[in-house]
C-alpha cells in the first residue's frame, strides 16, 4: 500500500507563500474558517465515500490488478499535490485539493472495511484526540514546532526507507514502524498548524494548508487503525 505521505514534499513552497499574496488577505478569522471548513470537507468526503461506496467499490475494482490500483492512487495524488504547491489560484489549489482527496477516498474504501466497526471507531477517537491536543499545543507554542520541520522530514524520509527495507527485504509485521510514525504524523499536525498560521492569510494559503493538515491525520489515522486491528 502507498503511503499518502506527501505533507511536507515542497519545502521550497514556504518562501513564495509568505512572499504572495499580499492584495488578497482575509481576516484571521475568515482564513481560519475556510482553512477549518476546508480540512472538514476532505475528511467527511472520505467518510461518505467509506460509508456509501465500499461495496460498489470493492465489486467494481474485482480482479484489477494490484499495480494498476497502485498507479490509479499515486498518479492523481502526485498531480494534486504538485497543482496545489504550485498554484498561487485558490481554484486551482482547490482542484488540486480534489485530486489527493477522491484516490485517498478510493483507498479508503479498500482498507477500512477489513476491520471491525470498533477498531474503526476507536483508530477515529483517537485521530481526533491527538489532532486536537497538537493543534492546541502548536497554537500555544508555534515556535517550538516551526523548529521541527527539518527534523520531521529527516525523519520521515529515513523511516520509510527503513520500513520498505525491514518489511520488504527481511519481512518485519511488527509495530514499531506503525508507532514511530504515529508519533511522526502526530509532530507533522503540529508542525503544519503552525505553518499554517505563519503564512499570510490569504484563501490560496488556507487550501495549500488544509491540504497539508489533511494528509498528516489521515496517516496518523491508517497507522492507528494499523496498530488496533493487530491487537483485535
């Protein structure tokens, strides 16, 4: 399965967002809704597409091949994050916004389904407990997390190249990846929140960080619902 791990893939983008859009600010309180409103719309988008569309889904996707899902995930998500990092339009962003979402969704509806509705209940409790402990705690010290974002990636990129060595090469199942990047994911909300807030307030921001915010609590959520379905 493909990791949608792509929260922090444009570095290089922070400089343009802060050195753009000047002329279009909004208020804190309008970027922030928009940001929130935006974040709320790709999460429920991914419920209902669990909720209503697993079954068809699954009949429909019978016998495709494994590569052709992989590629079907990868190609879409990569453009979308590519059109949001790129664009200073919020349309645009917005378009790309859509495009990391529905294959997301689409995955979602493969996974989710092989467990229990209370594994599932619970790996979303517990997505929403941590997300809101780090939003409040990077509002409280922004600073601190900002600092993170080189020891974050770092750390990402060397785990995942750990990950596929140990389960690929020398077939480790265990939880210690699962964990490690649960506590990564948690760090990236953190980070992105308060990233979030650093930019100017403008909409193009507000979907760019949306996008980002979006992508860390769905892999904090699949590595949580990983580490309970073990244990079911």
């Amino acid at each position: 399965m493909a990791e949608a791990t792509f929260t922090d893939t444009f570095n290089n983008r922070k400089l343009s967002r802060l050195q753009s859009g000047e002329a279009d600010r909004l208020s804190s309180r309008s970027y922030n809704l928009a940001l929130t409103g935006l974040l709320a719309y790709g999460l429920l988008l991914n419920a209902v597409m669990v909720y209503y569309f697993a079954e068809p889904l699954m009949r429909m996707l019978v016998g495709v091949s494994p590569w052709v899902l992989l590629l079907g995930y990868i190609v879409p998500t990569l453009i979308g994050v590519f059109l949001s990092a790129g664009s200073t339009n919020p349309f645009v962003s917005f378009i790309g916004y859509n495009l990391v979402v529905l294959p997301i969704g689409v995955m979602l509806t493969l996974i989710v389904p092989g467990f229990s509705v209370g594994i599932v209940t619970k790996a979303m409790a517990l997505t929403g407990m941590v997300t809101a402990t780090m939003m409040l705690l990077s509002l409280i010290r922004p600073q601190f997390f900002l600092g993170l974002g080189r020891t974050l990636a770092i750390t990402l990129i060397v785990g995942l190249l750990a990950e596929v060595v140990a389960t690929w090469l020398l077939g480790y199942r265990g939880e210690l990846f699962d964990w490690l990047f649960v506590i990564l994911f948690s760090g990236y909300i953190g980070y992105d929140v308060a990233k979030s807030q650093a930019y100017p307030k403008t909409l193009d921001n507000a979907v760019d960080s949306a996008l980002d915010i979006y992508l860390d609590i769905i892999n904090l959520f699949i590595r949580l619902l990983a580490i309970l379905g073990r244990r079911e």
